[in-house]
C-alpha cells in the first residue's frame, strides 16, 4: 500500500473516532452549550495558534478571503451550538446520525446555487434518506428523551446539518488558502461570537469537568483539525468520504457504552439506511443500470 495512503487513512480514522466521542465529553462537561462552545474555540484557538506559527502559516490574507473565511466561521461555530444542544435532547447516537444528512443538503444548496444536476441516483438517494428519518423520527423517544425534547433535538441537529453545509460551500471559495489557518479564523470567529453569552459566573466545578472542557479544545478542535486536514491531503476523495462514517458508528457506539442509550428497532433501521444513503451520495454511488447490465 501507498505510504501516503496508508498514513492518510490513519489520520482520518483516527480523527473520526475522536470525532466521535465529543459528545460524550460536552454531557460531562455539565456546562451549557455556549460555554461548551466558546471554551472549545478559545482553548482551540491557542491550539492552532501555536501550529499555524510553527508551520509558519500566520501570513496576511486578502480582505474578500478574510471576509469569506468569517462567514465560514460564523456558520461553523453556530453549528457546533445546535449539534451541542442535541445531544442532550435526542440522544448523542440520533443526533449524530441525523446530523449526517449533511450531503443531501450540499446536493439541494448545488442546485439551487450553483445550477448543478440533480441526477436520478441523487434524488433516489436522497429519498432513502427521508425514509430513514420517518423512522427514526416516528420512534418513540426512550431513556430520559421526552416526545417534544426529542423532536427539538432532531430539529437542532437538522439545523447544525445546514450550517455545515453552508460552511461546506463558503469553503469552495478559499481554495488555497491554509486549511489550518481556515480553522484558526473559525475558532477566532467563535471567541468574538460566544464571549458575550459565555456563562463565566458558572465556571466548571470539579477538575473532570475542567477535563472535559480543554480536551474539546485541544483534542477535539485542535489535534483533530490537524490529522482531519493531513488526511484530506493525502487520500483520494473516495477513500476520505468512506472513512468519514466511523463518525457516526463511533457516537452510536460511544453512546451506547457510556450512557446506555441502545437505538431501538427502527431507529436502528433508519439510521442504518440514513447513512447507506449518504455513503452512496459521498461516494457516487450509481443506481442506474449500466448498458452492460441492460443487456444481460
């Protein structure tokens, strides 16, 4: 196998599966969802500071990139505060697995922006998507999720999912620009955006609280910033895209293990054809058949 291969896959599942487990850690921070927040960009911020200086990437950027790059960031950060809220609404596993409709919402905003086709494959996807959550929102909420917080959580994660999709778009217009420098004027972005309703009279409590808090921002923000855009840099789209749905399996497993949250049947069925149904948008997946087959 490639070397470039080989370590660009490590990187990227490495910095899935710690995608995976951010969850985990903003329940046991016990702080509300902007604090969360805004810890994760400061503490990132210094993070990415020191990697930007080392790599010497801490260069002026042109007035519309810099522009752009804030809009990008306002999206972002924003997303992260409905993903966060989520999870204590929906459960860390549904919240994750909805929040994976990102790539039908990147295919509905391709269309509508930028003229692009919607292709049978892509709307018998999208489809399956929708199927998936009819299940999963159609199931009755267990544990400690009540009927109207469920449903929040699932919008929340609905929004969060079209940020990201907005941050997606806004990213096509900063080719060529540092991707890690991209994420430092993120995480500025979200300290200017967040200081304001960071709950500093509340500050956490205990040293496993403050535990929580700086491993979002160093490991979750920082270091896996840094293996996710390594890894983008080193493998092919369609290997990048694959290895993208350790992500959800990671939460769904994480929540399970740490707070006893099992999917029930149709949950499981709907997430399950959810993330098919992306896999097969990410990946091109055709599902049409070919002439050859035609001819069989």
């Amino acid at each position: 196998m490639d070397r470039d291969i080989f370590r660009g896959g490590a990187e990227m599942t490495a910095a899935m599966l710690i995608s995976g487990t951010i969850g985990w850690f903003v329940l046991m921070s016990g702080q509300a969802v902007s604090s969360v927040v805004f810890w994760r960009c400061a503490i990132g911020a210094a993070t990415l500071l020191l990697v930007c200086g080392y790599m010497g990437l801490l260069r002026p950027i042109p007035p519309r990139l810099l522009a752009i790059a804030v809009l990008g960031g306002v999206a972002i950060v924003l997303n992260w505060v409905l993903l966060f809220a989520a999870y204590s609404r929906a459960s860390i596993a549904i919240a994750t697995t909805v929040y994976n409709v990102q790539p039908f919402m990147l295919v509905g905003l391709g269309a509508i922006f930028f003229k692009e086709k919607l292709t049978f494959s892509k709307l018998a996807w999208l489809s399956l998507a929708f199927a998936g959550m009819v299940l999963i929102v159609q199931a009755k909420p267990g544990g400690s999720q009540h009927g109207a917080d469920y449903l929040t959580g699932i919008a929340l994660a609905l929004g969060a999912a079209f940020l990201y999709a907005i941050a997606s778009i806004v990213a096509k217009h900063l080719r060529g620009t540092p991707p890690h420098l991209i994420a430092l004027i993120q995480v500025v972005v979200g300290v200017v955006l967040l200081a304001p309703f960071a709950q500093f009279d509340a500050l956490p409590a205990s040293p496993r609280q403050w535990a929580s808090i700086v491993a979002i921002g160093i490991i979750h923000t920082g270091l896996m910033y840094i293996l996710l855009y390594s890894a983008i840099q080193r493998l092919p789209t369609h290997i990048t895209g694959a290895l993208s749905f350790i992500y959800p399996i990671a939460a769904i497993i994480v929540d399970y293990v740490a707070f006893d949250h099992a999917l029930q049947p149709s949950q499981l069925i709907g997430a399950a054809i959810i993330l098919l149904a992306a896999a097969g948008t990410s990946l091109g997946w055709s599902l049409r058949p070919t002439p050859a087959s035609l001819r069989t």
